[in-house]
C-alpha cells in the first residue's frame, strides 16, 4: 500500500510538472518577451541557471531583444550626462590652390588667363586633318576643351616662338614703351642665322623694338627686349624662364631671347600657353596680330615698314588674335596661333617640326578649314 502511495505521488509530481511546463511554452509562444517576466518553479530556474558561453556583441544584443516592448522612451537629464573634453582639432586642409595668374599680368584679364591651367586634358576629340608638323595641340577656348593633341608633351627646339617669352618677359617691369633706346653692338645675336635688319646704333622706341621682334622676328629687336625691360641680360633670360614657370610651362627652358638657340626648348602644349598670353596681355596683343609694323628709325629719321612673317592674316574666313612662327634648321618649320573661326570659336593652337615651309602652311590651312567646317564640336 505503501508502495501505491509513493507510485501516486510520484506520477501527480510528474504531472503537475508536465502541466505547468506546458503553460509556460504556451505563455511563450504567445509573448516571446513575457520570459523576462514570468517566475518558473524552482525544478526550471534549475536548468535555466545553467551558464551559457554568449560572446559579449551578442550578450548586448540580447540585453536589448529582452527589454519589454511596451517599455517608455528613458530621456536622460543633462546633468547626468559626462561633459565631452573639447579638443582643439587642426583646421581642415583647404584643397590645392590650381593656377594663379602672375602678379604682373593685368588683374582685370587673370579670368581670361585660366585657361593655361585648363590646357592639361587630354583630347576629347581624337579626330582632324593629317599633318606633317611632328608635334601639334589644339585647344578650343571657348569650349575649354583640348581637340587635338599629338606629341603635344614631346620637348622639341621652338626656334622664334621663343620671342613671346621674351616679349611677356620684358612686360613684367612694366616698361615705358614710349621710351627711346638705342641698340648696340651688344645687344645684337652673334650666332650664326641670326641676322638682323636693324644696325647698331638705330634708336627707337621700345614699341617699334617690340614691334620688330613679334611682327618681323627680328633677331636684334628680340635681344633688345632686355633693354626694354631694363635687366641685364642673363638676369632677363632668367626671367623669361621664371615666366615660363608662371604660365604653367613646366616643360619649357630658354637660353635667349630670339630662339636662334637649340637650347630653347619647350611643347606644342606649352607655346600654346604662351601664345595665348601674348594675345591677352594688352601690350603684346597690341603687335602680335598685326599684319605689318612701321618701325620708326630715329636715329636715321625714317620708317620702315617690316611685315610679317604670318601667311595666315591674309585669309579673310578668320581673325587673328595673335600669331608667331618660327624657323631654325634644327627646330624645323613652327607656327603658334590664337585665331576666331568664322562662327566665332576662339581656339589657340601650336605646330613644331613642319619638315618644310609649305607643310607647315598647308597643316595650318588644313586646321582652319576643319574648324570652319564644324570640327571638334
């Protein structure tokens, strides 16, 4: 009997458990979140107690998962927050300052003058003519978009394109142009090919030396700039290449102003910087589209009218803001413009090492046709 009760007590223990457990998967699965809540009987916070191994990310996730649903938002006095340590954090970094125009350029004109920075891309157009000249860029200006560029970067002798820099150069002291000067024998290029139309001796105003050397290039007149500027000569090569350097030229050296040296060196991208310079800076825009200059000889009280060497300013389908060419056995046959088609486009562009004078004229005119037509839009 005894044997009964015990039998009896046992199976109402275990059933009493059976249902109780049963109660809590129900309560469970009814509200997931209720077992934060709910009390089991001491036989479940048996087996609830054991440890579980939670790596510590999922722990705080629980800690969270298990917050009552219906809990309120906990605001938090501010006295009760840490105050934050101020730290005195460097100032942002500004971004890289791009081309900046040189103090001697005229401030008015600086916009004008961005577009040398611009002139780094690459070619959007890859088409245009077939030309003999070895290395060739062209940039539209208004666009601001390179449209053709080949062996653009390739450091070639540019012969008498180096008579902008020389020009810019003398400009950056800002010169009195109406001043009279006179040329001596120093002044005069001794190197063979560089012969001159003005003697020694020949006075006249820094306006018909500049006159000379940009519309003529005349070798003794381009020396002369030096005069002009008022520097020694070494002192006013160094400058040439300090205007080089402003112009965002960084591929170009010169060793003297009439380009009769093969160390004048520079690109078709860089003289085409400085060919646009020339045609904006108002003293040089002055002479450098000009198609013939009457050279007052004081010191001989006559004039001379020298013109120039541009075979372009006779074409009626364009103007031309500014051009120069130039020509030494080594340098070949070079030619750098800033012209506007006829529906208007500005575009500057460069030609080296045209292998003979009628290529060079012949690449010109076939860029300027292609132009009119309609090409690198």
């Amino acid at each position: 009997m005894a044997d009964f009760f015990r039998t009896a007590a046992a199976s109402f223990l275990v059933t009493s458990a059976l249902i109780l457990g049963g109660a809590l998967y129900e309560k469970l699965g009814q509200d997931p979140v209720a077992a934060a809540t709910i009390e089991a009987p001491s036989a479940v916070l048996a087996v609830a107690a054991a440890p579980l191994s939670v790596p510590p990310v999922q722990a705080s996730l629980l800690a969270v998962s298990a917050a009552p649903a219906s809990s309120p938002p906990v605001t938090v006095a501010a006295a009760d927050l840490h105050p934050v340590a101020e730290v005195d954090a460097p100032p942002l970094e500004a971004e890289p300052d791009g081309f900046v125009a040189p103090a001697w350029f005229p401030a008015e004109l600086h916009e004008n003058l961005l577009a040398v920075e611009a002139m780094e891309g690459a070619p959007l157009t890859q088409g245009g003519p077939d030309f003999a000249s070895r290395a060739v860029f062209v940039y539209d200006l208004d666009a601001g978009k390179v449209l053709i560029a080949r062996n653009a970067d390739d450091r070639r002798p540019v012969a008498s394109l180096t008579k902008l820099v020389g020009a810019l150069a003398a400009m950056t002291e800002s010169p009195n142009l109406d001043q009279e000067l006179c040329l001596q024998s120093i002044d005069r290029p001794s190197l063979p090919g560089t012969a001159s139309k003005l003697r020694s001796g020949t006075c006249a105003t820094g306006w018909d030396f500049l006159g000379a050397s940009l519309v003529r290039s005349d070798n003794g007149a381009a020396y002369a700039m030096s005069g002009v500027a008022g520097l020694p000569f070494e002192t006013f090569v160094e400058r040439m290449n300090s205007v080089a350097g402003e112009l965002g030229m960084s591929q170009s050296t010169f060793a003297d102003p009439s380009g009769a040296e093969d160390e004048n060196l520079s690109t078709a991208r860089d003289m085409t910087r400085a060919v646009l310079a020339a045609s904006l800076h108002p003293s040089t825009a002055a002479v450098v589209n000009a198609p013939y200059w009457d050279f007052h000889d004081i010191s001989r009280d006559r004039v001379r009218r020298l013109y120039t060497t541009d075979r372009i300013v006779e074409r009626k389908d364009i103007d031309v803001l500014g051009a120069k060419t130039g020509y030494t056995d080594t340098a070949r046959y070079c030619f750098t413009a800033v012209i506007r088609t006829e529906d208007g486009r500005r575009v500057a562009f460069t030609m080296l090492g045209a292998p003979r004078n009628r290529n060079r004229w012949r690449d010109v005119d076939r860029l300027i046709d292609w132009l009119n037509a309609g090409g690198g839009r």
